[in-house]
C-alpha cells in the first residue's frame, strides 16, 4: 500500500476512535481531494483548506456575486439618490426611485464581467422558489432566457436585435429582481458536507481495504464538520473589484440555542457561507455563549481542544 494511502487509513481511524485532532482532518482533505469526483460540496472543502486564499469556488461565488450587488447598488444610490433628486421628484411612485438605484446596468448594454458576475452569477445565486412564487419559473429557465437575448460584442452583452417590447419589458424587469436581490442563505450548509463526508470515506474505505467502523464515523460526524468549520476561518477572497474578503466564525441565534456559523466579510457587508446545525453548547461554556450571542459578531474560540475524556470543546487560538 502507498504511504498515502496508509496515511489516509491511518487518519479515517482517528475519526473511528474519537482521536484525531485538527491536523488529521486537514492532512485527510487534503489527500483525498484529488481523489474526489461526484462529491461537490465535499470537493470545495478539501481545495479551500488546502489553499486559503480563494478566487475561484462555490464560497468565492456565492460572497463576490452579492459583495458585487451590494457595492454597486450602494455607490449608484448614493450618486443617484441625492436630497435635491428626491425633493424634486417626491411625487414620483416607490418604482422610480427603485428603478434609479438600479440601473448601475442598463438592460440594453451589458459591460462582459458585469453580466457574467451580477447576472448569470446572480441568476444561480437566487433558489427556484423564489422565481416561481415572482415570475412563475425556475432558475434553468431563466439562465436559458437571458442567455439567448444576449449577444457578445467587443466585451459588452448586448440584447439581441430581435427581442420585442414586450419581450424586453420581462427580460428588463428580471434583471432588476436579479440584481436588486440578496439573500441571507448561506453558499450551503453543514448536512452538504456530512452527506459528502459520509459517502467519500466510505468509498475510500472498500478502494483502500480498510474495515469501516460506521457506528464510530457517524458518532464523531459532528465534531469532524466542526473541526473543517475552524480550518476555513480566516480563509481570504479576492473579489471582483480587487478587494480582499475573508471568512470568520459566529454564533447564529436559534430559538433552539445558538448554532456555529462560517461567514463572509467583505468590508462593511457580511453573509453567510456555510450554515450549521452545531449547537454551541456543545462546544463552549455557556457564559461564553450568553455573551457572544447578542450580534453575529466574530468569535475568539476558533481552535478544537480534546479534554481527557476524549470530547471536543472550542478555545482560543494560542500562538
């Protein structure tokens, strides 16, 4: 057998027997991830620990598309949006002015990175739901639309010559609900990368020769999801505009206690990357709880501890 592949046995048994620290699981992302195929959310964790700084990735996507909104829609209202501008304008309905902070794209003539971050990038970044309840479709039908009432030219979409007042009064009206949208849905959630998780060691397991003990994976899932949680914090994102975002941990509010949270942050915007359903009282003294719950602010406890009864708990990162 390979020294890696001894080593990866070596790691998965670590999970098995409540052992492994945080180095196991990092060195185990790491070495499995070339071997990853079908495992998507598990595939983004495995490249993002072993290269920290991202520009590429389901994460950066997620935190560039909506950094992008947010920014530009913030910069035009406060260039369009002025007091005199609203004064002389105060009869005008709630569309004007909604209208006015968003056209930083014009429908007819699209700059190429623009569409391809705020609109296409946009268009995946919204779930099917809420294109049914809005316009009655979905997401790949959307995609489909918009693409095909775009030509590329000289680095700018243009709408095709064909498309119809009408036609082009639903595309306009999309666009809008497309850019003017963010979300508060994390990039994906913790039972994503469980499922994955799950599914890779068991088939690295029967590839490997190695006898699973299920029972004592499935046991330990939780602490090893929170242990990829701390090695993702700190993780930086060049964004669209050279901008360097990067990622921290928090205590979301739950009305059923106070779950562990990865977020993004790009300068004065903040959002969601990975969701869990890790109660923090697992993890942390309850005092530490009480008095960090009050805002999704970043935590000091970033770093797994193994007490002498063999469970984990969170502390502070030690130099």
């Amino acid at each position: 057998m390979k020294k890696t592949d001894i080593n990866i046995v070596r790691r998965i048994k670590t999970i098995e027997n409540s052992t492994f620290t945080e180095d196991d699981i990092k060195l185990l992302l790491i070495e499995i991830r070339e071997r990853l195929k079908k495992n998507r959310f598990l595939t983004e964790i495995c490249h993002f620990v072993a290269h920290s700084e991202r520009d590429k990735g389901i994460c950066h996507k997620k935190i560039d598309v909506r950094y992008a909104k947010l920014k530009l829609l913030e910069e035009n209202t406060q260039a369009k949006l002025t007091k005199e501008f609203i004064r002389e304008n105060k009869d005008k309905p709630e569309r004007f002015f909604t209208d006015k902070m968003l056209d930083f794209i014009k429908t007819e003539k699209i700059e190429k990175s623009l569409f391809e971050l705020v609109i296409l990038g946009g268009i995946d970044d919204l779930e099917n739901t809420m294109y049914s309840k809005y316009y009655k479709t979905n997401k790949k039908r959307v995609k489909v639309l918009v693409t095909n009432a775009y030509k590329l030219v000289n680095g700018y979409y243009l709408i095709k010559e064909n498309i119809d007042r009408k036609e082009f009064l639903y595309i306009d009206d999309l666009l809008k609900f497309i850019r003017g949208t963010v979300t508060g849905k994390p990039a994906f959630y913790s039972h994503d990368i469980k499922n994955d998780f799950i599914r890779a060691i068991k088939k690295l397991s029967i590839e490997l020769n190695h006898d699973l003990n299920i029972k004592g994976l499935n046991k330990n899932i939780d602490d090893v999801i929170l242990t990829i949680i701390t090695l993702l914090q700190d993780a930086q994102f060049t964004l669209f505009d050279g901008k360097i975002g990067r990622s921290f941990m928090v205590l979301h509010p739950n009305e059923n206690g106070s779950e562990i949270y990865l977020m993004g942050e790009t300068g004065k915007f903040s959002m969601p990357l990975i969701g869990t359903n890790l109660k923090a009282k697992k993890y942390l003294d309850e005092n530490n709880i009480e008095r960090e719950n009050r805002n999704l602010s970043e935590i000091p406890w970033t770093n797994i501890y193994r007490k002498e009864n063999g469970k984990i708990e969170l502390i502070k990162n030690k130099a």
